[in-house]
C-alpha cells in the first residue's frame, strides 16, 4: 500500500472517530476520552500525510492551515477531557465537531477540484452554517446541562465558565 494512501486513510479514520465521539461526548462525558484520542491521532496521521502528499500551491496552503487547525482541535479536546462538564466542555466538542464538518468540506472540494471560484463560497458555507446551527446546538446543550453536575474537575469547569462570561 502507499504509505501516504495509509496515513490518509488512518487520518480519515480517527477523524470520523473524532466526530461520533465529539457528538456523543457533550451528553455522555465519558466519551470525552475517546474524542481525545481520536483527535490527536487524525492530527499526528495528518502529518505525514501532508509531508508525502504531492498537494503544492494553494491546496497545500490550506493543507497546512487545516494541519494547525487539527493542532488547536487537539488542544481543546484535551481540555474538554480534563473539564470532563460544564459549559466550557460542550464548547470545545462544539467547536471540535464544527471544525471537522468544515475540515471535511475543504477537502472535498479540493479533491473534487472545483478549484477556487467555488472553493470562497464553499468555505464560507462550511463554516457559516454549521457554526450557526452548531452554536443554537451548544445553546442548548449548555442549557441542558445543569451547573452544578458532577465533572471530573467541577473547580476548573467553573473557573474557565467564569472566565468565559467576563469576556463576553
């Protein structure tokens, strides 16, 4: 088999787990695990699949701005972990869940070369909608969850939601 192939496939893989889990996690925290892994393995797959991958120009360009994408959903997965609740939590799997949705947009539309007149509406779509339908789901979600539900670090949860409203 052809390693990038592989390392593309494993990529596929784990980010498909990553999005099942993402999805399961914000009502079942012990998921939270799952999705984590996940994620970080589509990004560690991601990499060489990039560096073997003949993609140049602007494909390789949002190759590699998808690379640091998967690199900050890694971030927050793990953090969703470690919050194991709260309305931190369900903003990170929200944030992973739309972020793969549009990952898997962006590629497609490369793959199938539309090339770039379609690629601006593409991308704007892909990340409009499912950030306005993604962000009425996390809504609720939070609302959902009740504030005082157990987690696995309930103080962290609390601080970051804390944070999070002053910024608001």
């Amino acid at each position: 088999m052809d390693p990038h192939l592989a390392f593309v496939t494993a990529h596929a893989l784990a980010a498909a787990v990553a999005l099942v889990s993402a999805l399961l996690a914000v009502r079942r925290p012990r998921f939270a695990g799952i999705h984590a892994v996940s994620t970080i393995a589509m990004t560690v797959f991601l990499i060489p699949a990039v560096w073997l991958g003949d993609a140049s120009g602007m494909t390789l360009i949002v190759f590699l701005g998808l690379l640091v994408l998967a690199a900050v959903m890694s971030f927050r997965a793990v953090t969703a972990r470690r919050l194991g609740g709260g309305g931190a939590y369900v903003e990170a799997l929200g944030f992973n869940a739309i972020s793969l949705v549009t990952g898997l947009v962006a590629v497609s539309v490369f793959r199938l070369g539309w090339g770039l007149p379609l690629l601006i509406p593409v991308a704007v779509g892909a990340i409009a909608l499912p950030a306005l339908i993604g962000r009425r789901l996390i809504t609720r979600a939070k609302a959902a969850t009740p504030s005082g539900a157990p987690t696995r670090n309930a103080a962290a949860a609390r601080r970051h939601d804390r944070l999070a409203a002053k910024d608001v």
